[in-house]
C-alpha cells in the first residue's frame, strides 16, 4: 500500500489597507490589564549571506526560550498558562462547550479491522477512554479480547500506543509506546496467545514501523543513535537493523548504513512473499525516494542500490510469483501503476499498469485479485478497480460523497474494509464485497450530532493571481448572508497533503455554536498533485498566504461573514499559515488560532527532524533563499506598535517535532509588540508533543479553551448546548 505521509516557505507584502483594526469589543479584558509575564530580550545576533553576497545581522532577543527546561523557561511557561487560563475559565460558556464536546465524544469508536492468518485485530474505544484499546478476535461477530490497553500504560493516559506489526503467523505483536506525544517510539513484543509481552526491547525509533520476517525469528527497523538531548537534537545518521527474537538490542545486525549522507533516513518493508526487503531512502518531506533491496534468501547478500536515482517517489504496493506492482509518479505528477520482474527492476523495464488519470492517485492497494485506487476530485475520494492487469471495471460503490480510507488485505481476500467521513456524517467502517463491489455498514457510531441540520458546499474562488482554489463551507441550514456569522477559515498548505472532508467532534461543537466552518484547500497541498504542491513550496510559499487572504475577503464579499467575526485556524505547517497571515494582515481577522506551528523560518532547521522540510521552505543558510524565508517568517515580521488580532497560540512544552520555542519565541514577541487591546495568549500543554496521542481528556480540553477563546472574542452569543438526536450516516 502506498501511503501519502510524510516523515515526520516571494516577498513578503507589508502593504495593509488602511490603518490596522482594533477587534476590541465591549466586555473583553483592555489592553491595560493585560501584565503579560516578563520575557527578557537578550543581545544574540546572528550573521546570514544574502543572495546578492552581503552579510545581515539578525536578532534572536528571545533564544533563551529555546531551552524549554531552563527554570527561566519555566517560570515564563507557568506565569503564561496561568494568564491564559484566567482569561478562559472566566468565560461562561466555557462550562457548557466543554459539556457538549464530552457529550458528542462519549460514543464508541473502531479502527478499521486488519486481519492476519485467521485472526482479526482491531482498535475500539468506548467513548471517553483515555486511549483506544487494541482487541483481537476470530470472529468478527464477537468483540474478541482486549490484547494491549494503553490506559494501563500511565495515570494520566499520556502514554500511547504508536504503532503495532503482527508476525507473519499472527502469534506475536511488536507494538510501539510515545511518551507524552513524543515521536520517539519504544518497541516491545507481545504474544498474541498468551497476553504476555517477551524480554525484547527496542528503542531510539522515530518515523519507523517494524516488518517481520516470514520465518517470525525477528523483524526489521530504523533507528538513530541515542542523542544527549532528546526534544531538540538534530535527527540524523539513521540505520536499518535486525532484531533476532530473544536478544538484546545491542546485538542486533545491522544492516545498512550510510555515513556519507546522514540526513538520509530509511524505511524497511518486507515483500508479500518474504524474499526481498525493500529500503526506502528519503532525504526530505518531498514526494521523491531512492529505492534499495535485500535479497532475504541470501543469508550473504548485500543491500543493493536498486534505484539510487532521487527523482520521483517507488513504493511497493503487492507481489505474486515474483511479479511485483509499483506506484510511481516517475513522469507522472498524479502517480501511476507499473508492474516489473525484479530480476530486472530498471523503470525502463516496467510495464504500465494504470496510467496517470487527471486526478491525483492518493493511495492504492492490491486485495481480492483487484487494484483499488483512491483518486481525488477535488479534494473528495473516488474508488477505481482494476484487475490486475490494469483493465478498468469502473468506480466502486461509496455510501456519499466525502473521504474514504482503508481497503487493506491480502492478494487471495474476498472482502476488505473502509471508513468514510464527511465533515457531518461520524466515520462509518463499511465492509466490501470485493468480486460483488457492495458495501454494508460493519461498524457504525452513535454520536449525539444531527447531522442534517447543517449542509456542505464547495466553492472555487479567485487567489490573487487567478488561480481557481476550492473550499469546502460548512454551516447551519438557512444561515442568513448577513455578513453576521461567526466564521473559521482553516488551511494547511504545504508538504503535498489534501484536507479532504471529514468529522470531527470539535467541530462539530462549532457547528452547533452556530459557527461557520470553511477549509481552504490552497496550493501547496496535495489536491492536485506535485504541480499544485509545488505552487506553494520555496520562492512559491507567498502563494499560499495570498490564496488564504482571498478565502478570507470571499467569505466576507459574499456575506458569510466580516473581519470582525472572521477567525483563522492552522496547525503545524498551518501554524505557520496563520503566523504569517497575522503578520501581513492583521487587518483581515479577528482571532487567530496558530497551533504547535514552525514560525522561526530562520532556525526551523536546526531541531529535530526540520532539516527535512527543506525541500518544502529551503534553508536559511542559502543564500538564494534566505531573502524568501527572512520576508515571510513570522517571528521576524512582528512590528512594534501593530494592534494584532485576538491570538492563542497552543503548542506542548515537549512538542519533539515542531519545537516549542517557535511558539515561545512568537507569542513572547507579539505580546511586546501589540499595540491593541485584543489578548495575546500562549496556551502550553504539558506532556504533550506535536498533537499524536493526546488523551482525549486533553483533547476536550483544549477543544474547550479554544472554543471559549474564540465566543469572547468574536463576541458570539452560543444557543443553549442541548442534546442532539443520532445522525443517519447517508
């Protein structure tokens, strides 16, 4: 199966439209009473080469938050939750958006069921559970036995279960545990019979699953040698190792290396038949990958540079008989299928299979004698089959239009199984009849939604430079175009990943608050294939913040919504959106909410696993993109005296992907600044990391705290939270 994840910025337009507004309304805290805890500016001053070869001086007053334990550090992270939560808690309708998000999450939910020799595995969460316990079962009917609870795995439920292999004869599961959301991942091996786990031990994994042998002694892994600093040290000298069953780690054999180029990092993937380990070799987020192999019926080969060319993106996806099918976007931007003899692996021995269609090729699969690929139009799921030959038999039957997942299994299975979700119908797990192309409801939730009083549209609006871009708008039936209605705008933009429409309960919760929700699918993503990410990547990166302001300036042209009652909403590479966006237009919005965001682009790259997110933003320290990076990086494009929107930045005090001083740093300068009376406030969730396995006790926290944030400051009055019927899943 081919999986769209990946590991883990023109000049910037100071030009506002008149004077900045100030979304200062009647009852909100002024300016004044806002003693912001004291954030010392240091002296630092960093050197960069311009392109044009003249040297520039960049203060950094604000490094010293980079050490999130430094008791300087902690003090300031206390004194700034502390203010925050006094804003939050003295909100009234905090108490019953908390209830209500409580209310909607408290129903069962399930994975989709994977299955291995004659059992079943499957996650199943029974409503308000910290975390999703893992199950097992013969038989599908019944619920099984639990194998592994991760609610047992700590107090506080922050200790979470990060990834599980099971063994080729499905007595043994590796499972991986992070720690307070880290993406460092720690293996253990549990016997699937007996409920006990082995003496292996495996640690220092980050972005690695696990793949067994077919002789289920041992499986295959990536890791990087222990680092002295674990939150922030650079993420390199990545290796492929051996674990035998039974040993130490210290003893594992490795299997591949490369000194020469340790910003490279590996991932092991053994064929159906057990013959050939495949190694992909990646130097970046971008959608490109060497390809190495492992003859594993050789017990003296060496790993070989199948294809050692970094030009496009090689995954496996089935092999039969020494027949093996590919995806590929090798001159193909939209990705393709080809199949190939890996006696002779050369792409210019490949046979195509599918070719590349006019929609994006998200992600495929070989099961039941069939190719299911999932294709995009516009930004929603469409199901193709083919035999395996490639010959078309048309679009597979789906419950509505939305986002479908899943569809794993083996060559010889008869059925498979999916999920689809829109943005108001709960993710339904769907069992398909793969010969009779049928689907039927396996597992379907009972959420307290109604779902059908809100209604989903999708929009293609103008950017700057007349690039059509679409946007999906989400919103009570018969809103009246007033220009009254309190609006979330959120975006992305970047790394070659689609938002696509799905459910979620905290939105859900916003929904019924009476906002409108709209998501922007700007350029940068992955809606429209490697043409359409490229658009918003480096020198391009301005285009994403320009297609973001013109959502903005439709909804208000069209009457859904004004400045004043406009928030913005991105994460991760979508934090950076919404820092930048605040930073070129404060004018435009009321609220901004950037969370666990990468908004120093001058030392991104300098933690953890950043310097893979060149091939998207460059580096400072080129020359060539310095120019690009330093007009746009929100930490240096905050200016004194500028009346800021509403901001609450959230991040986690040990957020080991994107770092936490991005957010320290921006909120610490934004708050000297600001000249409005609007809040500026930094929420600091403790042990939490980039976002991955938060118990859901934080997540209906902060859903809460946020929500609460934005009803103060776009002054909404929220209708009684009362209960909600059952929605009908279309």
């Amino acid at each position: 199966m081919r999986l769209v994840t990946p590991v883990f910025l023109l000049t910037l337009s100071l030009s506002f439209i008149g004077c900045p507004k100030d979304t200062h309304h009647e009852g909100d805290l002024p300016a004044q009473e806002f003693a912001y805890p004291e954030a010392a500016a240091g002296d630092v001053v960093d050197t960069y080469t311009r392109k044009d070869g003249t040297k520039f001086d960049v203060p950094d007053p604000y490094r010293w938050l980079e050490d999130p334990d430094a008791p300087e550090t902690r003090t300031w992270i206390d004194a700034e939750n502390a203010l925050t939560q006094g804003y939050i808690q003295a909100v009234p309708e905090r108490g019953q958006i908390h209830a209500k998000l409580t209310e909607i999450w408290n129903h069962e939910r399930f994975s989709t069921p994977s299955k291995k020799g004659s059992k079943y595995f499957y996650s199943r969460n029974d409503g308000l559970q910290n975390q999703s316990v893992l199950y097992v079962t013969e038989d599908l009917s019944q619920q099984g036995t639990v194998l592994i609870d991760p609610n047992t795995f700590s107090e506080d439920g922050t200790v979470s279960l990060a990834g599980t292999a099971v063994s080729e004869d499905s007595n043994l599961i590796a499972y991986a545990t992070s720690d307070g959301g880290s993406d460092w991942k720690t293996w253990r091996v549990r016997d699937v019979n007996t409920g006990e786990d082995r003496e292996d031990l495996i640690s220092w994994t980050k972005f690695s699953g696990v793949t067994w042998t077919h002789d289920n002694q041992g499986f295959f892994y990536s890791r990087y040698p222990e680092p002295e600093n674990p939150l922030e040290a650079v993420n390199e000298n990545n290796e492929v190792y051996y674990h035998q069953l039974g040993t130490p780690q210290t003893e594992d054999r490795l299997v591949f290396s490369d000194s020469e180029f340790p910003q490279r990092s590996y991932y092991s993937q053994v064929s159906d038949e057990g013959t050939t380990l495949f190694i992909y070799v990646s130097e970046d987020t971008g959608e490109k990958n060497r390809l190495y192999t492992l003859d594993l019926n050789d017990a003296d080969a060496q790993v070989v540079r199948t294809i050692d060319t970094y030009e496009a993106a090689y995954h496996h996806i089935a092999d039969h008989d020494g027949v093996y099918w590919f995806y590929t976007n090798l001159n193909a931007p939209n990705g393709r299928v080809v199949q190939a003899d890996f006696q002779n692996p050369v792409p210019e021995e490949w046979k195509e299979l599918i070719p590349e269609a006019e929609e994006v090729l998200n992600s495929v699969d070989i099961v039941g004698d069939r190719i299911l690929g999932v294709y995009l139009k516009d930004a929603q799921s469409v199901v193709r089959r083919f035999e395996l030959d490639g010959t078309p038999m048309g679009d597979a039957t789906l419950p509505g239009v939305g986002s479908v997942w899943g569809f794993g299994g083996e060559k010889d299975d008869k059925e498979t199984f999916f999920v689809f979700s829109a943005f108001t119908s709960p993710s339904t797990i769907y069992r398909y009849d793969i010969a009779a192309d049928a689907h039927s409801v396996f597992k379907k939730p009972d959420v307290a939604f109604d779902g059908d009083a809100f209604e989903t549209s999708q929009i293609f609006y103008a950017s700057k430079d007349g690039t059509k871009i679409p946007m999906f708008l989400v919103h009570k039936k018969g809103i009246e175009l007033d220009g009254a209605n309190p609006t979330l705008l959120y975006g992305y933009g970047g790394f070659n990943i689609p938002l696509q429409p799905y459910f979620s309960v905290t939105r859900a919760v916003w929904l019924e608050m009476g906002g409108v929700l709209a998501v922007a699918n700007l350029r940068g993503g992955g809606e429209y294939g490697e043409d359409w990410h490229h658009a918003g990547t480096l020198h391009n990166k301005q285009n994403v913040f320009d297609d973001f302001f013109a959502a903005a300036e439709w909804l208000i042209q069209n009457g859904y919504t004004s400045s004043e009652k406009l928030a913005i909403q991105g994460g991760s590479n979508g934090g950076l959106l919404v820092g930048a966006s605040i930073t070129q237009r404060p004018d435009l919005f009321a609220a901004a909410l950037p969370a666990v965001g990468v908004l120093d682009m001058l030392r991104y790259h300098l933690f953890t696993i950043g310097w893979a997110w060149a091939s998207d933003y460059g580096r400072s320290d080129e020359p060539e993109m310095f120019d690009t990076l330093y007009a746009y990086s929100p930490l240096h494009n905050v200016k004194d005296g500028t009346q800021y929107p509403a901001t609450l930045i959230t991040t986690g005090d040990h957020d080991d992907r994107v770092v936490p001083a991005h957010s320290f740093k921006f909120a610490a300068a934004v708050q000297k600044a600001h000249a409005g009376a609007n809040p500026v406030l930094i929420r600091i969730e403790t042990r939490a990391g980039h976002g991955s396995g938060k118990s859901t006790a934080m997540r209906i926290d902060e859903a809460a705290d946020v929500w609460a944030f934005l009803v103060r400051n776009l002054q909404m009055d929220v209708p009684a939270l009362t209960n909600q019927t059952s929605a009908e899943t279309p």
